[in-house]
C-alpha cells in the first residue's frame, strides 16, 4: 500500500550521488506513511519521506537515563544525509513497514528501537533485548535542513533507565557521544554555554519541552499522553514558523501542487471531447482560493497533508462545475477571458462535463488513501450540503432578476448559499482533516463563512462600479 506509484528511487537517484554508500542503500528501507492520527495508510522508502514534502511517516525518538540521572545524547554522524552533525537524544530513527514493526505503533516504535539501538550504538542485542521502555506520547512536526532534505513526522517518545552501558558507536550512524546532568541539558535547550554554536535536534528540543522538562529528573509521577501532539512545521531551533508571509504569498506557494492534483483527477476521463469541456476552465487561471484553502487552514491548526490538496481539488472541481451549469443557466458567453464552455463546445457537452465533475471530485475522495474513513463520511456529508446550499442559492438569485426590489438579508441569504458555503465547507473540512477538536472546526467554520462573505461582497461592488 504505498502513495507513491513511480520508482521514487529511480526518480530521486541523482539526490543520493555524493552520499556516503551506507546511508545511501538505507534510503531504501520503507517508512510508514501515517495520517495525523498517527494510522497507518502505506508505506514509502525512506528517501521518498525525507525528500518529498507531504509525505508524514512515524518515526521513534529514545532516551537512555543511567542511574545518576544522566541523559545519554548523540552527535549524529557527517555521513548521514539529513540532519548531519547535529546532537540529538540518545537513538532516533524509524520503525520500518516489517514484520514485527509496522503493527501497533507503540510495540513498532520498541521493536524498531531494539533493532537500532546496537545498530547505532553497538549495544549488545540481548542487552537491547531486555530494556524496558516506556511510551511518553506522540507529536508531529515538519522540519527543513535545507532545500532539499526535510522531516515530516509522528515521533513517538520512548525513556528507559540502565544501571550502566558498555557503548560501541558505529562511526558511520554518531560521531560523539556524552552523558549530560540537569545543568548540561538545561544548557542544549537554551543553546548556552558549551552549546551556544552547536546545533540541536529540532525533535529533541520539542519532546524536551513538550514532554519531560517538568517531570526531570523525578519520572516517578510521569504519565503516559493520549493522542498526538501536533507542532506543525518548526525551524532548526524547534521553533514554530509560519506557513507564508502572507496569504497571496501562501497561495502562490501551494498553487501549483493543487493544480497538478486537478489536472490529474480530470485526466480519468479518456473521452476526448469531455476531456477538453473538463479542463476548459482551468486553462483561464483563476485564484484558486478554494482549492487552496483546505491546506492553509490544515498548517494553521497543526498540520497538513495530503488529504488536503485532494480535498482542495475536490472543491475546486465541484466550483467549476457550478461555473459551467451557471454560465448556461444565465446564457453568459465569457467566463475568466475565455469563452464559456457551453460556448467553446455545445450546452449538451456543457452540462455532461459538469455532471462528469461532480463525479470525480468525490471519486478522488473515496479513492485517497491520506484520508480516514471516518473523515471521509464527515467530509462527503459537508461537500454534498455544500452543493445542495449552492443549489437553492443559484435558485434565489435567478429569482431576483425577476424583481425589482432584494432587501440586505435576502442578499446576503443568497450569497451564503454560493460563495460563502464554499468557503465555510473549504475550512471546516480543512480543520477536521487535521484532527481539529470540534470546536475549533465550528470557529473555522464561521471564520470561512465570513471570509466568503466578504469575498462575495468585494466581487460584487466592483462588478456595479468597475
């Protein structure tokens, strides 16, 4: 079950080159995809997770305490490709899609921790073996190295105490290795000291902070956290960065990766002249706020991912498909400089291509494996009240060219059916893909509605006065 159908390793042979051979053939290994839910939704090589941006996978992070209270910490070896040189807890890496470690998480993490603790460490196996670990939470976060390498993972933390612990490090995994008391990792968390000019694990200051600054040294009263804690994308520092600039900024940077993702889902249909009705539209450009909203609002609660481009797909096709049936329902020849569909084909073809829209937009839905079940219900049942209010909007507004006279309330009535339903569907279901509580959905929700308001109003003033 993987996401990613090309050879990725032959896709992405050239960003291996240079790479010491070690690291390189590891690349191969197969990560667990994951949703932000931390359920496993396939599997991609190691290189695929770490090179290409959405792609979330689960990922362990260790820490080995002595009987002094002392925290074992690495310096990650030159010769990894990401993240090289950097200090970092005592043992982070992946549990694999294998036997043994692509089951339940918190026994793949432990499985997948005693598979590399002698790996990295030489630590005996039977020594491994017999460690007991304890299951502190999850939490994700995104984190770039540079343009090229990134993170994007659920990290599950995993603490064990030893009494003492003969270490051999593989040279090709850790460079340098100490044992740090309370004033040392105060230290690495404030980067003083010693630690001013080196550079800190973005994982290992989040968990820190996140997880066991109260608590250390006194685990005794530690308790295990439920559900994922979501960070969302953080710089080098651990700190949390925002998605864009602004908001055209963050637009124009998500573009072009939910335009591919239309495209894609219109080219199921192999009839050529549907085909051409289909993708008529999109050729005239277009802001793509819809399509885009979904993702931003994904960043801004904790984290996207994939899911949210099909989503925002989704609601761009079924837009155009209210554009196409408008436009011959008011006989308007010109949409976005072009001419409109029904125009440029026939009204047959016209109201066939839009049927055949609103088929696929939720095909892809149903078919996306980065979105749950239960989501999935959540947001067919959203997107289908969307339609029908966009539906009853477009009857009132045909009504009024009848009269002469629309109040302010049945205006904005109107207008909160079409534009404003978009929008208001556009974040909820952004939100709810993320894992969002309830009550941050419905405060999206009503930020969309109003948004789309406002959209509607501006479009429209400048229509009576342009």
């Amino acid at each position: 079950m993987s996401r990613v159908s090309r050879d990725v390793m032959v896709d992405h042979a050239n960003a291996l080159s240079g790479y010491d051979n070690s690291q390189a053939e590891m690349m191969a290994e197969r990560c667990i995809l994951v949703d932000l839910k931390d359920n496993m939704i396939g599997s991609e090589s190691k290189l695929a997770c770490h090179i290409e941006e959405d792609l979330l996978h689960r990922a362990f992070s260790v820490l080995i305490f002595d009987s002094e209270n002392r925290l074992l910490i690495q310096q990650r070896s030159l010769d990894k490709i990401t993240f090289p040189g950097i200090w970092a807890n005592s043992c982070c890496s992946h549990p694999l899609d294998i036997e043994g470690e692509n089951g339940d998480p918190i026994k793949g993490c432990v499985n997948a921790a005693k598979r590399k603790l002698p790996q990295e460490l030489g630590i005996d196996q039977d020594i491994a073996n017999s460690m007991e670990f304890f299951h502190l939470g999850s939490f994700q976060y995104k984190c770039r190295w540079n343009e090229e390498w990134l993170e994007n993972e659920v990290d599950h933390v995993l603490i064990t105490r030893v009494d003492s612990l003969e270490i051999v490090p593989n040279e090709n995994e850790i460079s340098n290795h100490r044992w740090i008391g309370p004033e040392g990792i105060a230290e690495i968390m404030e980067g003083s000291g010693e630690w001013e000019k080196e550079i800190v694990a973005p994982w290992f200051r989040l968990l820190w902070r996140e997880f066991l600054a109260e608590h250390y040294p006194n685990f005794d009263n530690i308790k295990e956290r439920s559900g994922v804690v979501i960070f969302g994308e953080v710089s080098i520092e651990g700190e949390q960065v925002s998605p864009g600039s602004t908001l055209m900024g963050a637009l124009k940077e998500h573009r072009e990766v939910v335009e591919k993702e239309i495209l894609s889902s219109l080219s199921k249909i192999k009839q050529e002249r549907l085909h051409g009705a289909m993708k008529h539209l999109f050729t005239g450009g277009g802001k793509r706020l819809r399509a885009i909203m979904p993702k931003l609002v994904g960043d801004a609660v904790g984290g996207s991912n994939p899911g949210h481009n099909t989503l925002g797909a989704s609601i761009e096709i079924i837009h155009n498909f209210t554009l196409v049936h408008d436009d011959i329902m008011d006989q308007d020849p010109i949409r976005r400089g072009l001419d409109a569909v029904h125009v440029a084909y026939d009204d047959a073809t016209a109201i066939n291509a839009g049927d055949a829209m609103l088929a696929v937009a939720f095909e892809i839905l149903a078919e996306s494996e980065h979105i749950a079940s239960d989501d999935l219900v959540f947001l067919v049942k959203s997107i289908g009240e969307m339609v029908r209010r966009v539906a009853e909007g477009q009857m009132i507004d045909m009504e009024f060219e009848k009269r002469d006279v629309v109040t302010e309330d049945e205006y904005i009535e109107m207008i909160a059916g079409k534009t404003s339903a978009m929008f208001e569907t556009c974040a909820m279901t952004g939100a709810k893909l993320s894992g969002a509580t309830e009550e941050v959905v419905r405060s999206l929700a009503e930020w969309g509605l109003n948004m789309g308001l406002c959209f509607q109003l501006m479009d429209d003033l400048i229509d009576i006065t342009g």
